[in-house]
C-alpha cells in the first residue's frame, strides 16, 4: 500500500463510518481479488483499497473522507467501465452492497439505487408491466449506463438511457449530498443527462418508465433473430441491408457483425435483427433477407426483459477488452465492406483475438425527441459502428489497437460532421467530437468548473 493511503487514514475512516464498514486491503486475499475483478483487464491497476459500503450515507462519509485526506478514487458499479481502476495510490468506492429499485407506477418511475444492474432493472420493471431504455449488456450497472448517453435497444421509442432522467441524488466534490431535479438544481440535471459521471458520484437515479404496451404487441416482447452468411456474400447483404436500415415504415433494429460464432468458429457475416410491434410481421419485415439464402436464419417473439441473455459470455470479467464506437449518419456500404476487411486481417494476425466482433448497429428510425436540451448530442443518430474487442494475449494489445483504430477511422469517413463520437467507448481523441452543438461544451465546461473544479470525478472538461 502507499504511503498515502495509509493504514491510519483507513482506520480513521471505520472510525467515521463506523466498524461494519467493510475495506479490503490485501490484495492476496481471495474476497480482495474477487471485487477487483473487471469486465477488461485492458489497464487494469490494482487499488490500494476497495472500500463497500452500504448505505448512502455511508457512500458520503467515504466521499468525504477521500476529499478531505486528498485520497484519488473512483466508483464502481457494475464493473464494466474501463475506467473504473485506479492504482495502490487510491480507493476504488465499491457499490456492490448498495443497490435496489422502487417502482412508482403513478408518476410512471422508478428510482434506481447505487449498484444496480441493468437486467435486474428489466426483470423487475418487466413484472410490474413496464420497461424502459436499456442497452445490450445485463451486467452492465444502470445507473452509469443513464448517466453517459445510453444507447438503448428501445431508441427510436423511447429515446436514449440519459432522455429518462428524471432526478437525481449526487453526491458532489465537497461530500455534499445534492437533490437534483428540474426545480432544484436544473442545470445540474443538463448534466447529469449525458455527461453525469463527470460532476459527482450518483447514489440514486429516478428515470422515465413506460408500459409494456408500447413496445407494439401485448405479450410485452421483441422480435429477435439471426442470419448467417459466409463472408463472400458480403457485397450482397450489404446491398439488402442498405434498404432495410433505411425504412423507417418498419421498426428494424439490430446489428450486422464480423464474427467467428461458436462452434465452428469460421468468419462470417451475422445480421442480428431485432423488430418491434405485431411478431408475426417481422418475417415480411426480413424477407429480402431470406430471400438470400442464409446459411442459418432463426427468430421469434422474445420478452424484452429476455433479449440480451445471450450476450452473456461477452459479459464474463477478464481477458483483454474494449469498445471502439462511433456515431454515423448513414450507412455507407463501401466502408461497411472495408471495415470486414480490417477485421479478417485481425483475425489472421491474432488469433488470440477470435472472440473480437466488428459491428455496423442500426434502428431504422430515428430517435424518439426529448422535450429539453441536455448534454446529451447522440439525438440525430441511428447508426453507428460499435466494435466489441477482445482478446487473451498482452502482446497483442498494441496490433488489436492499431487495426481497430483503422475500423473506426474507415467508419468515420473524412466529414467531421458525419460522426460523433461515444464517451464510453473513447476518451483520448478530441472532446469536441464527443459533445457536439452550439454552446454544449462551453456550458459543460462552466458546470464542471462549478461543482468539481478540482477534477476530484475526473479533468473531462477541466484540460
């Protein structure tokens, strides 16, 4: 352990919150190993503590302490933020023991608390006769997924994650517990709509619900399948699919990815297609895509709390991954096939990379409108490319960066305009890319300056 996070600073901080407050510390000991555990091991650090507490009041105490002491730390949730690590120097806030959601069928919202994950936010939403904006990962934490955009599987009904931002409790750079709503603190909750990690700690997030009848059919559900094609018909799929992510009189969504798939593991091109509304018209919805011949073709109504299951393996902690995704405002077929390319070098050069999936993510319509501006620039995008990397070899990393790096550079194209960036998959290139609109970043910046000039949730908007 450092000498800045020292044995004495801990005990005071038991001393503060009290002696149930659990600090693991050894990096040995099989509970600290198994709550470092990351989705990636992509720059993975070890901490000089993980700190889980169980209350609100017990996550502001530790706030406190770190801020007073000048103790760096982060927060975790779900454990799928490549960047909720820090090194020996600092705490990871830890808020696994804090979590739950009360539904309030009324006001239709619920409040999500501390750790919460996405699928149980589904699961229970789902019971009651509700859903909400959620993306494709189960184990994903909720709350982060609100906070910083949210591309949802329910777009273009819903809007994004950060559009059911309701309020908010944060916890600021003083420790300070601050009530967020439209009434109180209304420019915080501009924020907190798309940028929120980067002003405070969020202990509870209430958010937008909306029944399960509005998902178009009564049994609550979406339509999911999935075709496979050999990589060789490419230029064909890419032909028929120009068509379908462009009709917006049909509710099509879904991706079509560069992939290996299990057992066979052999390259080939799989268009996972979701469709909302009557399930008996999703094959009319697909037809030209049957009518190519799939080497396999499957689907059919699946609950929506059901719908991302199995992308569980993806979910599994450990090995070396990433996102690399980019907002687009079209689909451009001649960079589409070049990106196949880039993944099919990738494949050959490292294998270790197999697990590694190139996708074009489309929604055939564009997304539902919020009523007030945000910080949130992702509302004229419907497209994107959304890259999932993954591989098993350290010396790999620098080749898998560098070939994906390519992909999206191809994605993106020449044209600023045509792109934006997503925060939660890059950081490093410039901001502006990330926080479009008139006027958007220079009052981000002033907010941030307000509430955490000291950059205690991180330097985005200070540097």
């Amino acid at each position: 352990m450092s000498s800045q996070l020292s044995p004495q600073l801990l005990d005071a901080l038991r001393e503060q919150v009290g002696p149930y407050l659990e600090v693991l510390t050894d990096p040995h000991h099989p509970r600290f190993q198994e709550y470092a555990k990351r989705w990636s091991d992509l720059d993975r650090k070890t901490p000089g503590a993980i700190i889980l507490p169980e209350t609100e009041e017990q996550i502001q105490t530790t706030v406190q302490w770190a801020v007073k002491s000048s103790i760096p730390f982060v927060a975790k949730s779900g454990g799928h933020s490549n960047w909720s690590t820090i090194g020996p120097d600092g705490a990871i806030i830890d808020l696994s023991k804090y979590t739950g959601i009360d539904v309030q069928e009324q006001a239709k919202t619920a409040r999500l608390r501390g750790s919460i994950l996405t699928k149980d936010v589904a699961v229970r939403l789902a019971e009651m006769g509700y859903f909400t904006a959620l993306g494709n990962g189960n184990k994903v934490g909720a709350i982060p997924y609100f906070l910083n955009g949210g591309a949802s599987i329910t777009t273009s009904l819903t809007g994004y994650g950060s559009d059911q931002i309701v309020a908010a409790r944060m916890i600021d750079a003083k420790g300070d517990v601050i009530e967020v709503t439209e009434d109180a603190n209304p420019e915080l909750l501009y924020a907190l709509r798309g940028a929120g990690q980067f002003f405070g700690l969020v202990s509870q997030l209430t958010v937008r619900i909306w029944p399960l009848s509005d998902l178009g059919n009564d049994q609550g559900s979406l339509w999911a399948g999935r075709f496979v094609f050999p990589l060789s018909m490419a230029s064909k799929v890419a032909d028929v699919m120009q068509v379908i992510v462009n009709d917006g009189s049909r509710a099509t969504a879904g991706l079509i990815m560069s992939i290996c798939p299990s057992p066979a593991r052999k390259p080939a091109l799989v268009v996972a297609a979701r469709f909302a509304g009557n399930p008996d018209d999703a094959k009319l919805a697909f037809e030209s895509l049957y009518a190519l011949g799939p080497l396999m073709a499957d689907g059919g109504a699946v609950p929506i709390q059901n719908v991302s299951d199995g992308r569980e393996p993806l979910e599994a902690k450990g090995g070396f991954k990433t996102f690399g995704t980019v907002g687009l405002r079209r689909f451009d077929q001649g960079r589409f096939l070049k990106t196949i390319d880039v993944w099919q070098r990738l494949m050959a050069e490292c294998p270790d990379a197999v697990n590694t999936t190139f996708n074009f993510q489309w929604d055939s319509r564009p997304p539902r409108q919020p009523d007030y501006d945000s910080a949130n620039c992702l509302h004229d995008i419907r497209f994107w490319q959304n890259n999932i990397i993954w591989y098993t070899e350290a010396g790999s990393t620098q080749r898998v960066a560098e070939l994906n790096a390519e992909c999206i550079a191809l994605a993106r194209g020449p044209d600023e305009s045509e792109f934006v960036d997503f925060q939660n998959a890059t950081r490093s290139d410039p901001i502006e890319r990330r926080f479009r609109g008139e006027g958007k970043l220079e009052k981000l910046r002033a907010l941030k300056r307000k509430w955490d000039a000291t950059g205690v949730f991180t330097r985005q908007f200070l540097d």
